[in-house]
C-alpha cells in the first residue's frame, strides 16, 4: 500500500504564496541607528537615515512581499535623535558651554 506523498510545509511555494522577507537595509538602519545613539554619532545616524527612508520605500513598494517597515523606522527616529544630540554637543562646545579640562576630576 503506497501512500500520497505529503503536503509541502506552509510557507513554500507549494501553497501558492510566498513568505514575505525582512529587508536587510531596515535591519541595517536599525542597527545603525543604535549604534548612533550609542557611540557613534553623525558616522552612523546618517546612513541610518538614509538607509531607513530607503527601506520604508522598498517595503511599501513591494506590496507584503518584504518586512521590517518597524525597524525602518527605529532607525530613522534613532537616527534623527543621533543628528540631534551631535549637533547639540557641537553647538555647545563651539560655544564653550561645554569644555574638555583634563584637570577637572569631575569630568566636563
């Protein structure tokens, strides 16, 4: 006695859909963006906000086929939080607010 072979797993091809794919540039602008706000600054909150404006136009144009339109936008706003913060301390330290004396054991 032979049996029918089985059903392919949900998600395949054989179901006649695909699983919808996380977008590597939103993953990327997330990481970026965090390792803006983190310790990197402008180096990285740019790109992170370039790369997140990019992924939410890919994602929306593939109509569900791709994902991570959540972290697309994480590093846009951790992005634009880091372009903040950088040109706040720059601002401040060109205006002298803010001074690095190496005799000062309290830090600033």
């Amino acid at each position: 006695m032979s049996y029918a072979p089985p059903p392919p797993p949900p998600g395949s091809e054989g179901f006649g859909y695909a699983t919808p794919k996380t977008n590597q540039k939103a993953q990327w602008s997330m990481i970026l963006g965090i390792l803006s706000v983190v310790c990197c600054g402008l180096l990285a909150g740019i790109p992170a906000l370039v790369l997140g404006n990019s992924a939410r136009k890919e994602i929306e144009a593939s109509r569900g086929a791709q994902t991570g339109a959540g972290m697309a936008q994480a590093g846009v706003i951790l992005g634009w939080i880091s372009i903040a913060i950088s040109l706040l301390m720059l601002i401040l330290i060109g205006t002298g607010a803010v001074t690095f004396d190496p005799d000062n054991a309290g830090g600033f």
